[in-house]
C-alpha cells in the first residue's frame, strides 16, 4: 500500500518527518528514508538525534544506487566531468556536421552552441528518450524546421553516445543500471520505504521506484501542500502526486491518503505561506484573521548595496542580543549575484559565513593568465592582450616592471613580431627625443631584458600550435608552461605572496584546489580528444568550457557560521530566523526563460510520437515554489 501524506506546507513537513521516524523506529524494522541529495545531511542528524535502530537508513537516488553496486557489483569509477561533455558533443558535432540541416552552419568552436547541444541530449536522456525515437518522430514530423531538429539532433545524440562511452561513463546512467540489478536481486524485498520532501521525480528515478515499489513492504510518500488547492503555484507538487499514484496503479498497490491536521494557534509565518499567492481585494495578504505574532518584516531598500548591509546589521544586532550565527540563513534565487556584495557586507561586520555557491574560476589570476596566453597567440602578440597576460600577476615580473614595460610598449605601440624579434628593442625610452642619454640606454637595455623574460615562455607555448598540433601535444605545452613559469611553486609560496598576485578573500587551499582542477580538466581533454587536430582558437574554447564547470568550493569550515544559499537547494532544519533577498519581479521570481534547442511550443508538440517531454508552463511557477519553501 502507498500511503501519501499532505503536510500543507514544508515547514510542517519537517515536524511530521520527526514523528515518522520515531514510529518506524519503534517498529525496530527494515526502513529506507529517500530524501532529495541536498538534504541528506540535514535528515542523518534527525536519524542519530531521535537514537533510530541501525536497520533504517537515509539516504538520495544516487547513494541507494552505490549501495546496491557495492552489495552485488557494478561500480565504475572513470565518470566524465560535466565540463568533458562539451569535449564530447565537439568531436560529435565535427563527425556527423555533413550530414545535418539544421545546424549546418554551426562552428564546431561556437561554446554556447555547445553547451546548449549537451543541454538538450541532457533533457532528452532526462526523460527517459532514445535518439531512435527522435529518428522516427522527423520521419513523421510535418513541419520543416521541426522535423530538421529532430533529425539533426537524433544523428548528435547517437555519435555523443557513443564517443563518452568509448572510454568514459555517464553518472546520469548509474540508477538504470542499479536499479536492473535491484530487481533481479530483491533488494527492497521487506523494506518500509519513505518518500521525504520530493517535488519531482525524474525518468531514471521513476524506473528506480517501480522496482521498490514491487517489492517494499509498505510505502509513504509526504507532499508538502493542500491537494485542494488548485494555485498553478503547487504545479510541480501536483505532478509529484500524479507520479506516485501512476506507479502505485502500475504495481497494483492501493493508495491511502491522509492530510496532517491543522495545529490549534497558527503563527503568522505559517499564514503568510498559506496566502501569499492569493490575490485578495485590498491588495494584502494580511487580513484582520491574520495572528500578531510578528514573524515577518518587509524591508525595501534602495540597492542590493544597502540590502546587504542591513541583513549584515541585523544579523550582528540579533547575536548580540544572545543569537548565534548557525541560528540565520540568507537565502537568494542566485547567491552568485551577490558575490562581492553579500560577502563584503558581511565580512565588514566580523560575521562568519559560508557562502554555497559556484565561484566564477575564469575571474581568478591563473586562469586568466592561461586564457590571456592563449589570446596572445591567437591574435600575435597584440599589444593589449600582452599588457593583460602580464598584468595577472603570475608572469614572472613584479608590478614595478610590469608599469616600466607597458610604459614603453604603449609609448611606441609595440605589437606582433617586434615583441620578440631577434632585433631587440632599440627606440628612445623617452619618445622621440633627440638625446639618448646614458640614463636611457641604461633603461632600455633593463626593458630588453624583461622583454626577454616576459616572452621566452610565450615563445615555446607559441611553437606547440603548428598544422599538425594535436589536443595531446598542446596540453603537453601547456603543463611545460605552467611550469616554466614556476606556477606550482609560486602558489605553494602563498604566505609570501602579495595580495596583488591573489586577490581579496582567495587563499592558499582554493588555489591549490584550482591547480589540481586545471590539471584534472587537461587529463580528461586529453583522454576524450588527445589524438584530435585542433587550432589555438578551438583548444581555448574547450579549455574554458571546462574550466567553467570546475569545482573549486570547500565544506563549511565552521560550525557557527551564517549559511547564504539559493531557494532551490538551502535545505536548513534548525534555522531560527531567514533573510530573503531580491524580492522583485525578474529576480525572485525570475523572468521566463527556455533551455534546450526546443523552444516550449515545439515541446507542446513532441507527445504526439510518444516523447514523454513536460515543458513547464512558465519560469516563475519554480520560483514561486521555492520562495514557499524558503518562508
């Protein structure tokens, strides 16, 4: 039997979870507590507060998956880097560019192409949907431009497939695999399984849970809202619901519903969430029936400058007062938008935090260095792209002879081969002057030698791109370069370095993390591409689109710090007061937006040849549902 729970909201989710676990835990029973991969943390400390037995387990889709590989077998350990998969779709797109239509135009170097190919095969393997399928459905397809698509991107998905599967596995196929072996071996035979603060399931989730729910015991899935409610806003809950019963019906299994009864004093947080939506004639979600409590204050600020400074202020107020810093959480739609706002407010104050967003690698000195390199060979030694390569900080030159070089190479604008003919440079320090005093051949001959330093380096990397120049031998020039440059020692040196060569708030451990990121990234070019020809350009468009997607962020180093995260994923349990930023239209909630090569008009029209695709209705309806979430 599936019994499915509604909470109303998430907040009184939490509250239900904890009684759950403490009557599965009494029953001294065989349970499985499936909750979504960014809040197993938070639900392990549940497990170990409430003193549960050792026969129930937490756990995500993708840790159930390695457990069922380390009990009967099939772990594989060579996965792609998401950043290889636009290594992957290059090569694709190169083998089968004769035979496309639609995108026949399409360099194989153009990296938002890329990205939005991979973005495409990614959401079609999301929804459980082979490249056959699409082959059938542009034989079909009456329309032109559609039926291009389909085809073209059926012949892309097959020859991506079947490059990352020459030497690499796909992480996003490890629960199919698990759960073919799950049901030959029966491993949730007697199994109690919870179903905990899911707002969807995907294709290969989906086929995981037909095979759990064949063989648990009994199961319970919470939906974190009213199922009378009939708001677009529970959209994706209401889908979720509809999951659940479908594979209940498809396993024979009754379904039993139950709804949390409503507490007897309802705080006006919980009022808040309830009505916010609804559009009352005054215009307020406050009425004379809202509570007194006091848990809610609305503060417009002129800037997201002086935001950040008030929710710093207030934060510090509160710790004053008793608080402590694990008791807040700052939760945005985009924590990145905030970089060098909300970090800065709140370092300003002395407040610690830990800010869980992606750091933009391609701004750090290392990285624009390389790119800088690159961009000086491409466009030969073009005096601003020298002045940028050398202005990273990591070329060998202090700022003194930085400021003396790009001095006198702006004074006679110096560029292509005369950076490093055999020639040298021979033009008056001074400009054009008559005088060449003993001061200024004094002056010229320090500016040749730093000429010399700045370009000897460059010169070897610049001779790895010749015609027959493979992914193999430029990474191979790479590496020689880095290391003529003395970069790994130059970074294990950060007590010494300036704050002119890292920046503000970059430390010795994210570089080092870098370092092995860059490094990392090189080998999986190389296994997935090594022996491919490629030009300077190209080379530097796949290094970024690596780079881009590098992993460079630590744990929480602290245990009483302030949490800054997005709606989407922030899950915190024991946070006693919540700052939510940007609340405009366009930020939170955002503006409509589409992903993929189908727009949501052709989406609406892929089910007719039996494509399971769900194009969501509009950007603002996730948005919506994760601000409810948040309050």
């Amino acid at each position: 039997m599936l019994t499915l729970l509604y909470t109303q909201n998430a907040r009184a989710g939490q509250n239900t979870l904890h009684e759950l676990l403490s009557r599965y835990a009494e029953k001294d029973e065989k349970t499985l507590v499936m909750v979504p991969e960014q809040q197993v943390l938070e639900a392990e400390k549940l497990v170990s507060s409430l003193g549960c037995s050792r026969k129930m387990e937490v756990s995500s889709f993708r840790r159930i998956a390695n457990s069922i590989f380390r009990s009967f077998g099939g772990l594989r350990y060579h996965y792609i880097q998401k950043g290889a998969k636009y290594v992957v779709m290059w090569r694709a797109l190169s083998s089968v560019s004769s035979a496309l239509k639609e995108y026949q135009n399409v360099s194989s170097d153009d990296l938002s192409m890329l990205r939005l190919l991979v973005a495409t095969v990614e959401e079609f393997k999301l929804y459980g949907i082979l490249p056959e399928q699409l082959e059938k459905a542009a034989e079909e397809a009456e329309d032109d431009k559609l039926k291009n698509k389909l085809s073209d991107v059926a012949l892309l998905y097959a020859a991506y497939n079947t490059i990352l599967h020459e030497k690499h596995d796909d992480a996003s196929d490890d629960i199919m695999r698990a759960a073919e072996i799950a049901e030959k071996k029966g491993f949730f035979a007697g199994t109690h399984i919870v179903f905990h603060s899911f707002d969807g399931f995907t294709y290969e989730e989906a086929v995981m849970m037909r095979v759990m729910f064949s063989e648990a015991e009994s199961l319970l899935a919470t939906l974190a809202y009213n199922k009378n409610d009939r708001r677009n806003i529970f959209l994706r809950l209401k889908e979720t619901d509809r999951q659940l019963r479908t594979l209940a019906a498809d396993a024979s299994l009754t379904v039993e519903e139950k709804t949390l009864e409503k507490e007897p004093t309802q705080s006006e947080i919980d009022y808040f969430a309830k009505h916010i939506w609804q559009k009352e004639g005054k215009g307020d979600v406050f009425s004379e029936n809202a509570p007194e409590e006091g848990g809610i204050r609305f503060v417009k600020c002129p800037g997201v400058y002086e935001e950040a400074r008030f929710i710093a202020c207030d934060i510090m107020r509160r710790v004053m007062n008793g608080a402590r810093f694990r008791d807040f959480a700052i939760v945005t739609r985009s924590p990145e938008r905030y970089l060098g706002i909300l970090d800065a407010a709140l370092e300003g104050v002395g407040i610690p935090y830990f800010l869980s967003a992606r750091k933009d690698v391609t701004s750090l000195p290392l990285v624009r260095m390389i790119f800088a390199a690159f961009d000086v060979v491409n466009y030969h030694f073009r005096l601003e792209d020298m002045i940028s390569y050398m202005r990273c900080g990591l070329s060998g030159l202090s700022l003194e002879e930085c400021d003396a070089l790009e001095e006198y190479a702006s004074l006679w604008r110096i560029s292509g081969k005369r950076w490093y003919d055999s020639y040298g440079w021979q033009m008056n320090p001074n400009g054009f002057s008559l005088a060449f005093s003993d001061e200024a051949s004094e002056q010229l001959a320090t500016l040749n030698s730093l000429r010399e330093k700045l370009v000897h380096p460059l010169m070897t990397f610049f001779e790895a791109f010749s015609p027959k120049a493979t992914v193999k031998s430029v990474s191979e020039a790479l590496v020689r370069f880095l290391f003529d440059l003395k970069i790994p020692e130059l970074l294990s040196r950060h007590a010494e370095l300036s704050s002119s060569y890292f920046g503000t708030g970059v430390d010795r451990e994210e570089y080092a993390l870098l370092y092995d990121s860059l490094l990392s990234s090189l080998d999986q070019l190389v296994e997935v591409a090594g022996d491919v020809a490629v030009t300077s350009r190209e080379y530097g468009r796949l290094l970024s689109a690596l780079l881009v997607e590098a992993d460079i962020g630590r744990l929480p180093a602290r245990f009483d710090e302030v949490t800054v995260g997005s709606a989407e994923l922030l899950r915190k349990s024991d946070t006693h007061h919540v700052y939510v930023m940007g609340l405009c239209q366009g930020e939170f909630p955002s503006s409509d937006f589409e992903s993929g090569c189908f727009d949501n008009d052709e989406k609406k029209r892929l089910p007719r040849w039996d494509l399971a695709f769900h194009p969501m209705p509009s950007a603002e309806l996730p948005m919506k549902s994760s601000f409810s979430t948040a309050v």
